[in-house]
C-alpha cells in the first residue's frame, strides 16, 4: 500500500526544518572554524531559543577559518603562502 502525499510532505518539511536548526553547526563544519565544536554546542544546548541560535550562526560566520602556513620552493626560490585547511 504506498503511502499517501501527506506523509512525504510531513517527511519533507521535517527534514527542512532539521537541517535549518543545524544550519550554524554546519556551516561552522564546512568554513572548517576553530570554534565548530562551540558552535555545535550552543547550538544543541540553546539553539530552540531564537537568540540562542542567531549566537550560533554569528558564532559561525564570524570566526575566520583555519589556515595552515605551507612554505613552498620553486626552483630554489622560498615562497610562503598561507592556505585554508
């Protein structure tokens, strides 16, 4: 018996909705931030409240992302550069 159009839309908009309360948390993963495990914290903890989720997604976009100093040699010359992790 398939199931009816209700249950897909309910199923859709679950799904919506979890991936935009996760949203600090995974766009901290993604810009690779030195606070994600922060993020993802207060986002768990206090991220059903409006406020607490905005520090979240503020926590997220404001902290810079990690970078890694690479020292590169091109044909005996020293470069250095920095590059995201």
């Amino acid at each position: 018996m398939p199931w009816p159009v209700e249950v897909f839309a309910v199923l859709t908009i679950l799904s919506i909705l979890f991936v935009m309360y996760w949203l600090p948390t995974i766009v901290a993963i993604l810009r690779r931030t030195p606070s994600a495990l922060g993020v993802a914290t207060i986002n768990f903890f206090l991220g059903w409240t409006v406020i607490g989720w905005i520090i979240a997604l503020i926590m997220a976009l404001a902290a810079a992302p990690a970078t890694q100093r690479v020292t590169v040699y091109v044909d005996g010359r020293r470069t250095e550069a920095e590059i995201l992790r």
